[in-house]
C-alpha cells in the first residue's frame, strides 16, 4: 500500500514542473550567458541566467521609470537578490537625486532595469500564458481549468498578503513570513484569469510553510527535502540529491542545518574510500518522525479551516500527475532543450517536495 504523499508534496512537484518547463522556455528565447553554457556564454552578453522567481519577485514590477526599493518590495510583496539581480546585469541600482543623505538607506535607492532587462522582460511577460496553454494542450483543458478552480477556491480565503512566487529561502533555509495582512479583498473565485497558475501554486504552498513553521524547529523545506530522505542508517552524502531532487548546494546548506542542531552526523564511509555518509541522530530519528506527524496535522487543520470538500478536490486533481519517474505524469515538463543547461545534467528522478529557492537564482532545485 502506498501512502499518500502530503499535499505540500502535491503542491510543490507541480510549482516545480511549471518552474522548469518555464525556465527552459526563457533560456531557449532570450539572450543570456552561464559558465559555460548558452549561445552568448562565448562572448559574455545577455544577463546571468536566471529562474523564474526572479520574473516574480523583481523583474515584472518594474517599468519605464525607476523604483525605489522599498516600492518594489511593496510591489512584490517579497524581497529579492537585489546584489545579484545587479551583478547579473538585470538592474541597476541608484541614488535618488533628491535624497541629498550623504549615505541613502538600502530601501531608498532607485532601481532600474537595464537595457538586458529589459531585454529579458519581453521574453518573460507573455511565458506564464504560454506554458499554461501548454499544460491544457498536454493534460487536457478541464483538468487545469479545475485545477486552477480548487487553487482559487483555497487561496481566496488567505489573509496574508502574499507575492505571486515563492519566496527567496532565508538563514535556516525558513520560508519568509508575509509581514502584512492582505490590505486588498481576496482574488474572485469565479475569476480563472486573477492569477497566473504559478502564483496559485506559490501562495498555496507558502500559506502552509507559514502554518507549518510556526508549529517546528526545522523549516518546512529541510524536513520535506532532506530530513524526509534520510534514515538512522548511513546514506551516502553523494546519493541526496537524487534521492531528494534538489542540488548539492542546497544539500550542504540544509546538511549544516542538521548537523548544528544534533540532528544529523556527516561521518566518514565505513571501510573507507572516497565520500561521506550521514546518518539520523536518534535526536534526528525524532525530528523526522515528529515533523511528519506535523505535515499531516497542518493538512488537517487546513480541511477543517478551509473545507475538508475543498481540499479533497485539490488533492483529486493534483494526485494523478504527480509522484516519481514511475508514475508522474509531470516528467514531460522536464525535457530541456538540447542546448539548455539541464539537459547536460542527469534527469531528476524525483522532483523536491518543498521548493528549494536560494539566491543563486531563484532555481526551485536550488541549482
């Protein structure tokens, strides 16, 4: 018997299809550069690649005239890489020329985009529509239109002011409460166009981080991701990745997380040989057993706060496309373009069970 995966689960694999599948279309269409990959990698033109969280959180707020941090933040309802959206030649980042303070205040400084920006911004204004209409062409139009009902028909009743995407992953890899409530009324219901199907899943999954976060010692992402794939027995540090569907980098992050907290112990491999294993503490055997009881109560809470019925719909919709290699009806999504960076990396076996969105771009793997 299998047992069901959490709705975070649900919500976030699905959040992290669309992501890919998006992120593939942007390195496809628009000039960029990486390391070493890219038609422009050569000559080192076009902006710094990156995910789709950085359309959200930055890049879709600004426009013709510049704006001040602290209006941007307000805008996007969350912070961005500010230093990185500058260094990847996204943005400038200004002075106002009335603020006449001999040293300005972060929040007070102009942000602009830059030609490359704006650049970019043309090729990511019209993509969220365009996957959409993708994913109706591919799993059928009635079941996005229902999937996107049952998100609706949840997110309407939050209030907290949420952002459209999810938010950049702070100290301890916690997810970034929304510091206001909701000053605007709630999205329509009956309106299918309100919100892009990102942004559904995004504050969907958000919401119960919140939820979650508040109730553990750990956040939501390191129980889902890693805490979740690991066991009192050793387990090579090599293997977490694929096991967990999220990057080595974001690995080492979560990993000191742990290990600071008793809760995991990096040894060397029995017998020798090259690489580490880490194994659960029993400190950590209880952790990880405590926060999966946690993840199921938070999603009962939320059936009877927000409508048992409502939530059984959202579950029935999302279940079929979700789940590994095996069984995931999401895995098209995956496919790269040949010369994308993800197709010179190993295909994912899993995909993360929280979104992993570090400032190395807003990947949701945390690549």
């Amino acid at each position: 018997m299998v047992a069901r995966l959490p709705l975070t689960t649900l919500l976030s694999q699905t959040l992290v299809a669309y992501t890919i599948e998006f992120d593939n279309e942007f390195e496809h269409r628009a000039p960029h550069h990486t390391t070493s990959l890219g038609p422009y990698a050569a000559t080192n033109s076009g902006p710094w690649l990156a995910s789709m969280a950085m359309w959200f959180n930055c890049m879709c707020h600004l426009g013709e005239e510049p704006l001040s941090v602290s209006e941007l933040e307000r805008r996007a309802r969350t912070p961005t890489n500010l230093d990185g959206m500058r260094r990847w030649r996204y943005i400038d980042l200004e002075r106002d020329p009335d603020d006449t303070r001999k040293k300005p205040l972060r929040s007070a400084l102009m942000v602009r985009a830059t030609s490359k920006g704006r650049a970019a911004q043309t090729v990511w204004r019209p993509l969220a529509a365009r996957i959409e209409k993708r994913w109706e062409q591919r799993w059928g139009r009635a079941r996005i239109d229902e999937l996107r009902r049952a998100l609706l028909a949840l997110v309407c009743q939050f209030d907290l002011d949420l952002p459209n995407c999810m938010p950049i992953l702070g100290y301890g890899l916690w997810s970034s409460k929304p510091s206001r409530p909701r000053s605007s009324p709630a999205p329509d219901a009956r309106d299918a166009g309100a919100l892009a199907l990102p942004a559904l899943l995004s504050r969907a999954l958000l919401t119960f981080a919140v939820d979650f976060e508040g109730r553990s010692n750990v956040s939501l992402a390191i129980c889902a991701d890693l805490l979740r794939v690991l066991d009192a027995q050793a387990v090579p540090v090599r293997d977490l990745p694929r096991r967990s569907g999220v990057s080595k980098e974001a690995i080492a992050m979560a990993m000191g997380v742990l290990e600071k907290g008793g809760i995991a112990m990096v040894e060397p491999k029995p017998g020798g040989g090259a690489g580490k294993v880490v194994r659960l503490t029993p400190k950590g055997v209880t952790s990880r057993n405590a926060h999966q009881q946690l993840m199921h109560g938070v999603e009962d809470v939320w059936a009877s706060r927000y409508g048992a019925d409502g939530i059984a719909t959202l579950r029935d919709v999302l279940e079929p496309l979700t789940g590994d290699d095996r069984g995931s009806l999401l895995f098209p999504a995956l496919e790269p373009y040949p010369d994308g960076w993800r197709a010179s990396v190993p295909k994912p076996e899993t995909l993360p069970h929280f979104p992993m969105v570090l400032h190395r771009g807003g990947y949701p793997d945390g690549s």
